[in-house]
C-alpha cells in the first residue's frame, strides 16, 4: 500500500515505494514539489535519509569483490532502514575527466561503499551480487535488507551511454523475475545529455560541486518516476566482427532473419550478431560518422576534451570537415544518399503486418528516435499540429508510447537548421518495429550510433546486413529532476 512518509521536512510531502510492484512506482508523485535549487541540506541529514547501515553497506561490497552473492546472516533489529537508500555509479571519464573529483565528493557525503567507479565494478556485477546480496539476506529474514532492497534507487553520473548501460542491466532484473527494478536518477556528465533533458536533470551539470552534488542526491530521493521505453537492437550481419563495438552491443547467436519480407540484396550465408538496447535514439549515416570520428579524437586526445563547451566546439568542427556540407563540391550529393543502400521496414502500432516505407532520396542520415531530445537538447521530430498528425496518420510523441519517430537530415545546411529548430526534420514514419536491409555495394563501411555510442559496421559488397529494431516489453523507470 502506497502512503505519505515525512522526515519531518515541510517543504515536500513525497510518496515512498514499498513494495514490488511497477505500478507502484507509477503511481508516484509529489504534492509540493518546490525548487530544490534553493533547498539546504546539511550531510547528516542525506546520510540518515539515503545511507545504508554499515553491516550491509560491507556485505554488498565483499560479494561483489568475491564475486558471490552469499553473505552471512545478520540480525537487523538494531538498525533504522533509510528512507530513499541510494546508489551511485560513477562514470570517471565523463565530464570533461572531472569523475574523480565527483567520485570523492560522493563518496564524502554518502559512503565509500555506496559510489561505484564503472571502471572497477560494472552495473551488471553490481546487479548479480551486489542486489543478489541483499535478496540473500532478505530470505533470511533480514528485514533492513528487504527493505533496502525495495526502495533503492540509483544514481548515474555520466553521460547517455552510460546511463543506457546501467539502464540496460537493470532492465535484466526484469527477465530474472527479480522486481522491484530500482528507477534511475541522472548526473549529466557528458556531452549531449538527452536523457537527462527529458527528465528534467539538465543538460550539464554546475562545477559549484560541492553543493550541486548533495542536492542531486536529495532531488533523486524525493522526486516522482516516470516511465521510459526501451528498444532491442538486433544486427546480422555477414561473418565478420564490428571493430571497438560500444559496450552497449553484445555478440549474440540469435540471427534468424525474418525471410516473409521481400528482401532486395542477397542473405548471408554465413552470419555474426550482436544485439543491445537503446533508450534515445538510433542513427545512421553522416551524423554517425561524424559522432565517430568525434568519438575517436577524444579518446587519442583527450587533453581536447576537457569539457561540455570544449566538446561542442570539436565536434562542430568535426563535422564541418566530413563532407555535410561540401560534398557537392567532390562528387554527386546523391551518391551519399542512403536511398542507395538501404531498404526500410516498419510496423505500426497494434499491427503484425509489415509496411515498406520509402526513403527519401535526399536523407543521408536516418534517426530512430524516442525522446523529445536529441543532439544537446533539440527537438527535430518538432510539435507538430494536430491537423497535421491527423493527415500523416501520426500521434503526438511521448516517451512511453510504443513509437519511434523516423526522420530523415539532409545535408549540413538542412541539419543546422533542423538543430536551430527553424525547420522540423523530415518526416519518415511512426513505427513500434523497424526493419533496415543495408547493401553495401560500393560502401565499404557504414555508420552507426546509439545514444552516442557511434561504431563504423563493416559492409559486404555481396550481401545485406539486417538491422531489427522492436520495443522490450518492460518499460524502464527514470526519476524525474523537475
């Protein structure tokens, strides 16, 4: 049963989770949520609001260090169990390299124990014996534990590809049976930070460290969660492997191609997979090619990136010099045109059949987008009008509505005006699945991103390499900043 838990605190009156189902956590809200901007909360008040007891705060690191989730029975009678328990994950080269110092700042205000580096432990190692610790325990009549485990919620400070990563692990809780899934609250530390956007926790985050950071934490406690769509990306690719694949896709063996779709190159006889999910947006194209070599100047020179203004100028520079806007200048625009190479599927909502959807001759980077956000905080789907919805046949875009908003970029000019929101995008489609068949003929490597995480896909001049997109069944949950 959901009901109204002070800490004697005046200014909120909040709803705590207690119990397993998902519905709980949407049925959620704050009656006075003020600007906790202006809020001052003293560190002994975090801690007895978001800190674990010390005896569980040890068993969950020691079975992540042993790697085992079986921990000693304990008894729990003597401890108070926080009200909004917290976790963090912390990613170290976000921010302009400034993880380190958040790190320790965390790690002052909370505990050493509850601020993980994602370069020592992964979101998934934390899932398996960290959480599993405290379900161990819980069946062994550890009420602080159970509890704990009930309420908690994670913080992640990084950027979009982070914050996917940990979202995409814990959306595994729910294939294991394992509920609650704990919501996500965000500490923008990347680039973009379109996730964090469109939840309201900003699109960078204040370097006044020491306060911003205790209050993300009390605002990731006390806020409402709302409800996220995931999606499963499956490439099939011929024999071969993507080189420096983003975490966020794995190998897999699952690659049957759907073969009742009219298929318009030749199937390999021979298939590698991989497969991941994404919550943003995926791309295609001259905006994933420059996210590419962006993403590799970074990493060979990172002294450049030393921060959220740094990496917009490098980047906007980047992409001046890979042919957005002077490839009439070397050969004929349209033999960049993904017209070329691809062939788009999709389904409408609420229905089995397959629809082939045109792609416009002009389009040289396709997006499959989800949020309102995408390239720092710009809206390219736009708000569109009613009347217009009604003659395209589409529905006002939302977060959890089963769709994916399909658009089209042009060239540097169109796509400058589409970031400056003087323009909407070009208009593709709503789809709940997509199907891409991609020939690559003369192109000996296509582009490819997910909530920017770019890679450079290998391409067979002799057979097609198949990209499925469909919803995961479980929604995800997110806490919202605002």
């Amino acid at each position: 049963m959901d009901s109204p838990s002070s800490s004697g605190d005046s200014l909120t009156a909040r709803m705590i989770p207690r119990h397993s189902s998902l519905d709980s956590f949407g049925a959620m809200k704050v009656v006075q949520l003020v600007n906790l901007a202006s809020i001052r909360v003293s560190k002994a008040e975090l801690r007895q609001r978001v800190m674990l007891p010390k005896y569980l705060r040890l068993a969950i690191r020691d079975c992540i260090l042993r790697k085992d989730d079986s921990s000693p029975a304990s008894s729990s009678s003597s401890y108070v169990t926080p009200e909004v328990p917290l976790m963090v994950f912390v990613n170290p080269k976000s921010g302009g390299r400034q993880g380190p110092l958040i790190k320790e700042r965390l790690q002052n205000l909370i505990s050493e124990e509850q601020v993980f580096d994602l370069t020592e432990v992964k979101p998934n190692e934390f899932i398996r014996y960290g959480l599993g610790c405290l379900e161990v325990l819980a069946a062994q009549g550890d009420d602080c534990a159970r509890e704990i485990r009930e309420r908690m919620r994670i913080v992640v400070a990084g950027g979009d590809g982070t914050v996917g990563w940990v979202l995409g692990c814990l959306g595994e809780l729910n294939v294991q049976n394992r509920q609650p899934v704990p919501p996500v609250s965000i500490m923008p530390l990347g680039t973009g930070n379109d996730l964090s956007r469109s939840f309201g926790w900003g699109g960078s985050f204040p370097f006044a460290w020491k306060s911003a950071i205790k209050r993300t934490l009390y605002r990731a406690s006390v806020a409402p969660i709302s409800r996220l769509d995931s999606w499963n990306i499956l490439i099939t690719m011929p024999s071969g492997e993507i080189e420096d694949p983003p975490y966020s896709l794995k190998t897999t063996q699952e690659c049957i191609i759907d073969q009742s779709l009219e298929i318009a190159g030749e199937l390999p006889p021979s298939r590698n997979g991989y497969e991941g999910v994404f919550y943003n947006y995926f791309s295609i194209g001259m905006d994933a090619q420059v996210a590419y070599g962006f993403h590799h100047l970074r990493n060979e020179k990172p002294n450049l990136a030393n921060g959220p203004i740094a990496n917009k100028i490098i980047y906007s520079g980047y992409g001046c010099s890979q042919g957005w806007f002077m490839t009439h200048c070397t050969n004929d625009p349209g033999l960049r045109g993904l017209k070329n190479i691809m062939t788009l599927h999709i389904k409408k909502l609420d229905s089995s059949e397959w629809e082939k959807v045109p792609v416009p001759k002009s389009v040289r980077a396709v997006v499959a987008l989800n949020l309102h956000s995408y390239g720092s905080g710009r809206n390219p789907w736009g708000n569109l009008k009613q009347d217009y919805l009604e003659k395209r046949g589409f529905v006002e875009a939302q977060a959890d509505d089963g769709l994916l908003e399909i658009f089209g970029l042009k060239q540097g000019w169109h796509a400058s005006f589409v970031m400056v929101e003087l323009i909407s995008a070009k208009h593709i489609a709503q789809a709940a699945a997509i199907r891409l068949e991609i020939r690559g003929g003369e192109w000996k490597d296509a582009f490819m991103q997910m909530d920017g995480e770019p890679w450079k896909q290998p391409m067979s001049k002799d057979y097609s390499t198949f990209v499925d997109i469909k919803r995961v069944p479980h929604q995800s949950l997110v806490v919202k900043g605002d």
